[in-house]
C-alpha cells in the first residue's frame, strides 16, 4: 500500500523537477 503511494509521489516529483528544469 504504502508503496504504491512511494510511486506516485516519485512519478509527481519528477513531474514538477523536469517542469522546473524545462522552466
């Protein structure tokens, strides 16, 4: 359980990193 919402969090991050980076 607690895993799954590891991964999603991960997968927002990466989201919000790669956005920051583009910016």
């Amino acid at each position: 359980m607690k895993t799954e919402l590891n991964v999603a969090n991960s997968l927002v991050l990466n989201r919000l990193a790669g956005r920051s980076k583009n910016n």
